[in-house]
C-alpha cells in the first residue's frame, strides 16, 4: 500500500503522539480560511467551494453583499453551487425553493407555507485583501488580522501561484518562527529579540525576531551587501491558519535610505489529509502617480523575490518531515509556545 503522509511513518519505533489540534488532520480548527479571490465570485453569481472538507456555496446578491452557506437544499439535497441568484436570493436549480443570506427559505412556488426547519447554515464570510475569507462557527471573536504598518490603507494586492505540501499547514507554519533554522539554513542571525504576544481571545500570536544576515549564505549575503547588519521581521499568526510576515521592518539600503517593509500572507487550507494547500498573497501600500506605480512595482516584487528565496531554501523540508516536538531547547521557544496555541483552538463543525 502507498502511504500518502509521512504523518504515518515509523509509527512502530517512532510513534507520534497525537495533539487535540496541533498537526492533528482529523480536527478542523476555527479560523479564517481562505475561499478564493472576491472576483471569483461576481453580482448576481453562486459558486460551489470545498473548504475543509466541506461543501460549501458563496453567492453574491445584486449590492455586491456575499453569503456563504452549507451547499446542500434542506429540500432533497441539490447542491446550491448549481443555483441561481434572482431577485438577491438563492434559487435552488431543482424546485425553486429561494434562500435569502442567512440560509433562511424564503420562498416555496408549490405552496405558501414555509416549513421551519427549511434553511441551511450560513457562516460568516469577509472580503479582505482582494480576497474571500470563510470562518467555520458561528462567531468570529475578531475580524481576519492585517498588518499593523499598512492598517487602514489603500492596498494593492497580488496572489502568488499557489500550491500545496504534503505536512500540515500548523507544521508548515513553523517556518516563520523557527530561530535555529534561520541561521543554519538562511543564513540570518536572529537571536536578538524574540517577542511574542498573545490577545485575550487566544486567536493571534505576533512573534517579532530582530537581529541581522550572517552571511553564511547566498541569500545571508545578499540581505547582508544591501541592508546591512540590521534586520528585522514579524509573523503574525491569525489562528493558526493564516500567517502574516513582514520582512524588512526598520530596514535601510546600504545603511542609509529607509525602506518599506515588505508584507505577504501565507494563507493556509487542508485538503484532505497529507494535504495543504497554500496560497501567498502579496500586500503593499498604494501609492499614487507615476513615481508611486513604480515604488508599487518594486514592493510588489521584491515581497514575491523574497517570498521565493525563502521557500526555495527550505520548502522541501516540510514535504519529507514527520514533524514530532520531542526535544525542543530553550532556543526554541517560540516554536514550543506556538504548539502550545493551536492545542488550545476550538474544532470547527467540519470533518473530512
Ligand atoms: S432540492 Fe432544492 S428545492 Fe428541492
Ligand atoms: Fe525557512
């Protein structure tokens, strides 16, 4: 039989032990997944969309408002993805039956009377960085983070080609804090500071590491030629699904001209298990005329630049890892504190 993950591997001399969520593919942990871009789904249009394991349908009415909802008519169970969007419901494609955003039937042709238990579950759904972002409960205990820097700006977004790893997205994730690897792989000496911060609702952690390239490598070298000793950057981690990098914070060229951080999110969505997917998406302020389309360009660039000379160096580990945390230092404390995290996010009502 082939095995799919290494999730499975050795499990007789070297068995992994189980976490409530942490890298666990059974769990669906609440969070902001990503749905797609917000031009996917057009006025007037509803489109089918898996997320997690979940048959779900988003449409949009006639004001551009978006809903998302469980797929399935609580009639006989056509999928509403093969709907039609009249008069700013959802029409079933089978027999008509009408939803209105909150999955509530509005309207049966064959009678007036409207069963209470004809609705499906809607979830709530933001549009943010040019893009759609589900979450699986009911509530959100906050809207999807952002980069401080750029908070209430107008943004220029670019999605990156997405692809997937065979680990899971919370061990993939692990990339953006663990300092022992920055050094020996990337080449950059981050020890200096390490700050991480929790909000009261356990949803977001912001790890901030400062220190500078060593130079041990090409990429060390390059950052070190150009920006000097002084390198800093922050990951913020909106649930553990979705992570928010900032390269590049208090950086100058060659020392002197001060430089824009360089912002790009790594939107993260299982599916199935052994399999991620991952979606970068590229963020800058705007800025406008001709000198400011062309700052946009470099920034837009440099982020997609630096993305891929990360990924290139070390994305491979998380396709060969069997990830256990079974002797971890003080020196990786972050990563020991991330765990501790995940472990305590709710599961979302959805399964594979
Ligand atoms: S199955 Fe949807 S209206 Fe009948
Ligand atoms: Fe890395």
């Amino acid at each position: 039989m082939e095995i799919e993950s290494p999730v499975l591997r050795n499990q007789m001399t070297q068995p992994v032990r189980q976490n409530p969520v942490f890298n666990n593919w059974e769990v669906v942990a609440v969070g902001w997944y990503f749905a797609g871009r917000s031009s996917e789904v057009r006025k007037g249009q509803a489109r089918a969309v898996n997320l997690c394991g979940q048959e779900l349908v988003l449409w949009r009415d006639s004001r551009g408002r978006l809903s998302c909802l469980d797929a399935y008519c609580p009639h006989m169970g056509t999928h509403l993805g093969k709907g039609k969007v009249v008069n700013d419901r959802l029409r079933c494609f089978f027999h008509h039956w009408k939803y209105d955003v909150d999955g509530k039937c509005v309207d049966i042709p064959c009678q007036k009377e409207i069963p209470p238990r004809a609705r499906t579950r809607s979830y709530p759904v933001e549009e943010k960085f040019d893009a759609i972002w589900v979450y699986p409960a009911r509530r959100p205990p906050r809207p999807l983070a952002g980069f401080d820097e750029v908070a209430g700006k107008d943004l220029l977004v670019r999605f990156g080609k997405a692809y997937s790893r065979s680990c899971h997205h919370h061990v993939t994730m692990i990339n953006g804090i663990d300092p022992q690897h920055l050094k020996t792989v990337h080449g950059l000496d981050v020890e200096m500071s390490i700050g991480i911060t929790e909000d009261d609702q356990r949803k977001l952690i912001d790890i901030s590491l400062a220190g500078g390239a060593d130079g041990s490598t090409t990429f060390g070298k390059w950052v070190h030629r150009l920006l000097g000793p002084e390198y800093g950057y922050s990951m913020r981690y909106d649930h553990a699904n979705n992570g928010f990098l900032t390269l590049m914070k208090n950086t100058r060229l060659l020392g002197r001209l001060p430089l824009p951080p360089l912002h790009m999110i790594f939107a993260y969505r299982p599916l199935g298990f052994g399999k991620t997917l991952v979606q970068p998406i590229y963020v800058t302020r705007r800025r406008r005329g001709p000198l400011g389309w062309l700052a946009n360009l470099v920034c837009i660039n440099l982020t997609r630049l630096g993305f891929h000379a990360l990924q290139s160096e070390d994305g491979e580990v998380y396709d060969n890892m069997r990830f256990f945390a079974a002797n971890l230092l003080p020196i990786d404390r972050p990563v020991a504190r991330y765990i501790q995290y995940v472990n305590k996010l709710e599961p979302a009502p959805w399964r594979f």
